[in-house]
C-alpha cells in the first residue's frame, strides 16, 4: 500500500480515498478507472483540484479554459494528477441583480467542492470580479492548500490615439454624450472599440484590484497578476502554478490560515492604498479575514490608508493601465518600492517572504511607479468616514474624487430606489445645484444585493454647465473602474433601519474628510420622530438562494458574507465512509 504521508510529513487527504485496501478503496479506485488513472497512480501521487469558472458567457474569463490545460500540464510535469471542476462563473456586467449577492453563493460552492473531493491541494481560476474573492473565501474556509491565478488584465484598444480601459472610459464618454459635448457617432464609435477582448478590466478596477492584492496576500504567484490575458507569459504562468500546486499538495503547505494572517491582510490594504484601488476589495478583504479569524475592522482601511501615498499611476486614480503597471515591474516592484510599509517576513505560497520575493525587483519606469516621496496626488487613497448617517462607516475613494468637495455642506435631494434616478435626475423641477447632495438609499445588501450603483448621474444640465462631480452618497457599491466623490457602502444601510433611512428632501449633510465625519445635521429629537414613522420595505423574495441572503447577510463593515459562514472548518475531510466493506456510496 502507498505511503499515507506526504513529502511534508502531513497526510496527504487523497489517501484517504485511494491509498487503502478495503472496499471504500476499490470503490474510489476502480471509479476513475474510466478517466484513465491506475492503481498504482492513485495509490502514490498527490491529486490537485482545479477550480475553474470558465464560461463563455464572461469574457473576462474566456481564457480560463486554456489556462487550466496548461495547469494540468504543469501538474503532470511534477508528478501530481489532474482533476478539473467547473464552477459557477459571475459575469460581471450581465448577471442579474448584480454580482454581488452570488459571491457567496460561489464560495460555498468551491468550500464544499474542495472539502467533498480528495484533492491534496486546489488551483483556483478566476478572473471577472466577485470569483477571485469568493474562490478565495471557498478555498480558506475549506483549508486545503490553494493557489490563485487570474485570468488577466484584456488587451486595450486605442481609439482616437488612445487606449481604452474596459469601464473608465466609458462612464467618462457618458458623461461627455450627456453634456452635449462628445462628436456625433463618437458613442458608437466607442461600443466598437472597447472590451473587444479576454480578460478582466485593464484599469485597477475590482478584478485588477482583487488581482494584485491576492500577491500582496501570498497566495499568487509572484509577478502572476498583471500579465496581460493574451500574453504567452500567462502561459507560462499557468504551468508553473500547476507544477507550485504539486508541491504544496505533496507538503500539505502552507495551507490557507498559514499565509492569511494579520500581516498579509495589512500588506494586502498597503497596496490596495498605493494603487488606489477599487472600494469593493475592502469588502472582499473583510469577509476573507471573517473566514480565517482575523479581527480585520474598516479602522484598519483608514490607519492604513493615511500612512500609504498612491504611488501606482494606473486609471482611474491615475494616468495608465495595468499594462504599463506590469512592464514597470508589476507588484513586485511596486512592492519593493512599499517596503517600509511591508511586514516583509509574511509568507508567501511559493514559499519565499514578502522580502525575499521583492529583492531582485526593479522599477523600470518611475511615472509609473513614484517614489514614495513623490506620489502621483497627495492624500490618502481610500478614507473611511462614521457620524450619525453612517455609525457603522462609509467609504470614499479619495484618490478618485474631487478634493474641493472633501468639506461640503448642502441640502439632500433623495432617491428610493435606481430607476427614480434613471427617470428623474434630469428633472429641473428637483432644483438640484452643484451643492447638492445627492441619496441614494435601499441599495444596499438586503435592500438590493448592493449592486455598484454608488457612482449617481450627475444631472446634464449642470454637465453642460461645466460640473464634473458632486457628493453622493449610498448604501451601494462602485465600479472599481467609477470615480467621483461617492461616500459608499453606508452601514447600518436604509432597509435595515439605518439613519440613510431617515433623511429627507432638504436636510443639510455635512462631509468633513479632514475629521472623517459625516453628519446628517438634523436635531435628535426629530430623528426619533421619523424613526418611530419608520417602516422597513417589505421583502420580496420568499423562496430559494436570494430568501437565505436575506435572512443571513451582513453588513457592509463586516464584508457582507453570511453569519454562519464566518470561522473556517478546523477539519477539512468530509464525512462518509471511507474504512470497512460496508457497501454504498
């Protein structure tokens, strides 16, 4: 019989299945008879899962099929045996409510697919935003050694001398349609240049984001995350993540508690601060952290983000895409250049430091990636804000925002729900002016799966007039692509009963970033008033996933996974039967 351990010492899980002669044993074995593996296979080589959201319906993980080829070619090359699972795969852009709600949901699909079949050790690939979070949620909560690989940032296409992110320029050509200043013909024009090819946004947008924290968080490959998804050296990548992925499942390590600690998560906010970065990381990292125990709280975004310069020069806080950010040097030389604000002895799954992986890196282009001394705009990238219309915080990506507006006092003019914004934001009769402050409110988890509607039209008349930002506030997400001054992700949010809930037409907000307040400045008294008038929306989904969302979705501050999947199994074999001559499954 093989041996039961792995190269590391540990048991190697898959053993569990094959490497027994016994009834469970034969059963396992004889199985995978049919997908062309022997005995003798099965009996002395790890087994590598690779969890694949390829679909042809996201195209920012189109490329995916072809990566996990050469994922099992890497694993073959080490010795290990390949096994693929299709999971659920989220396109961003046309999945509907929104993306957001099924991160979960994919999660526990990869948690329960990692824990329920004999695999040593899992690739996980993703790409379009919420599948890196939730395969990385899945895979922690599972604690089976894992290994991220993106699909990667899609080629631009320029147009008119210019290359086009995948979102950025769009919502910056709406808003030139809208205000009667772009060409004739120049919107169509755009609709046939952009996002003409695979993979994620090319822009620090949420995937790019999520990306290069997940080397930030050593769990990827080191220089993995920004390689252009149509480059061979992604190619290349994938081969030796499949042959990475061997040796951890032959070592049984470092397994995902092992490298998620408190110092990885603070390297992980550290660089999502230097890029600036797209908020909705700050949610993935703060239900990622409930999973693996540690006490990540939003004070940590906003310690962390007063001491970070931004140093990435990448849209939309800056001036280039991710390629440009890549043939700088990419994360590691980013990194190199964070070092002072590093934990540099923090782990990393190809088994070097932080500091021992950003020594020999090199900044190749010093706009690209500033020194710390000189940032690409002073002040902090990501701000978190509290006061009595968000107790629980509100965040702003500073870095994408109009400083002028970082001490604003005006009059609310509130929106319900997004299609009132859709038809009256150009209503005159709302008597909305640059000072205005625009609400949005029951966008958030409960209220509508919080989708990325945080970045509010700005009416066109004061486009035309020549305003290019206004404050607005949510209880909703934003593209990681969106920008302006968007207070987001308001917690406790409208349709639990938070203070958003509360204000009215005319009611004077006050923002002051400097003090990271946010007020809404309306005596006590009167707020009782309207608290007791209150009445929560009635529910609208009494059956199937979105009634368990529902009933077990958190709040923004705490990441917004559900309660009861907080903490990870210390056990990451299932139940079953896998010892005796009892017969049946």
């Amino acid at each position: 019989m093989g041996d039961i351990k792995g190269g590391g010492g540990r048991p190697l899980r898959s053993a569990r299945w094959f490497r027994k002669d016994d009834l469970p044993g034969f059963i396992h074995r004889t199985t995978l008879a049919a997908s062309g593996w022997s005995r003798e296979d099965l009996m002395e080589r790890p087994i590598v899962g690779i969890l694949n959201t390829w679909s042809d319906i996201n195209p920012c993980n189109l490329n995916l099929r072809d990566l996990a080829q050469e994922v099992r070619t890497g694993i073959l090359e080490a010795g290990g045996i390949p096994f693929e699972a299709p999971l659920l795969s989220l396109s961003e852009n046309i999945i509907k409510p929104t993306s957001f709600p099924f991160r979960n949901l994919l999660s526990m699909e990869a948690e329960e697919c990692i824990r329920a079949y004999p695999f040593d050790a899992v690739v996980l690939l993703g790409g379009c935003d919420k599948t890196q979070p939730a395969l990385l949620m899945g895979a922690a909560s599972a604690g089976v050694p894992m290994i991220f690989l993106g699909s990667g940032p899609a080629t631009p296409r320029a147009m008119a001398g210019a290359s086009l992110g995948n979102a950025t320029s769009v919502w910056r050509a709406v808003d030139e349609l809208r205000s009667g200043k772009a060409p004739e013909g120049q919107f169509a024009a755009l609709e046939r240049n952009v996002m003409g090819a695979p993979g994620h946004c090319a822009e620090m947008g949420t995937a790019s984001s999520m990306a290069a924290v997940c080397e930030a968080l050593g769990v990827s490959l080191p220089g993995s995350s920004l390689i252009p998804a149509a480059d061979s050296r992604r190619t290349q990548m994938a081969r030796a993540v499949g042959r990475n992925s061997v040796r951890l499942a032959a070592t049984g390590g470092p397994q995902p508690r092992e490298l998620l600690d408190a110092r990885a998560f603070d390297n992980a906010i550290t660089l999502l601060c230097a890029v600036g970065g797209s908020t909705n990381v700050i949610i993935h990292l703060l239900a990622l952290a409930g999973r693996v125990g540690v006490p990540l709280t939003l004070d940590r975004f906003d310690e962390i983000g007063r001491r970070t310069p931004l140093i990435g020069n990448v849209e939309p806080a800056g001036e280039h895409l991710t390629e440009r950010l890549m043939a700088a040097g990419g994360v590691p030389a980013l990194m190199k250049r964070l070092a002072p604000l590093l934990h540099l002895d923090a782990p990393t799954v190809d088994g070097r430091t932080i500091g021992e992986v950003i020594e020999a890196a090199e900044v190749l282009d010093e706009d690209v990636i500033r020194p710390l001394s000189n940032p690409v705009r002073p002040g902090e990238a990501i701000v978190v804000v509290r006061g009595n219309l968000a107790p629980d915080g509100a965040v702003l990506k500073a870095s994408a925002a109009d400083p002028s507006l970082f001490n604003h006092r005006g009059p609310a003019v509130v929106f319900e729900d997004v299609q009132t914004i859709a038809d009256r934001i150009d209503d005159p009769a709302l008597g909305i002016t640059p000072d205005s402050v625009l609400v949005l409110r029951n966008v958030g988890p409960v209220g509508a799966a919080m989708p990325e509607w945080g970045m509010l039209p700005i009416p066109r008349r004061l486009l035309e007039a020549g305003v290019r930002d206004m404050l607005r506030i949510s209880d909703a997400r934003m593209s990681g692509t969106g920008y302006g001054t968007a207070l987001l992700h308001v917690s406790p949010e409208a349709a639990v009963g938070g203070p958003l809930a509360l204000v009215q037409d005319g009611d004077i907000i006050e923002l002051d970033v400097s003090q990271r307040r946010l007020e809404l400045c309306v005596e006590p008294p009167e707020l009782e008033r309207r608290r007791a008038a209150w009445r929560p929306p009635a529910g609208t989904h009494v059956r199937g996933y979105r009634s368990l969302y529902d009933q077990h979705i958190e709040q923004a501050h705490r990441g917004c996974d559900f309660d009861f999947l907080r903490g990870a199994d210390p056990d990451s074999l299932p139940e079953g039967l896998f010892d005796g001559w009892v017969g049946g499954w």
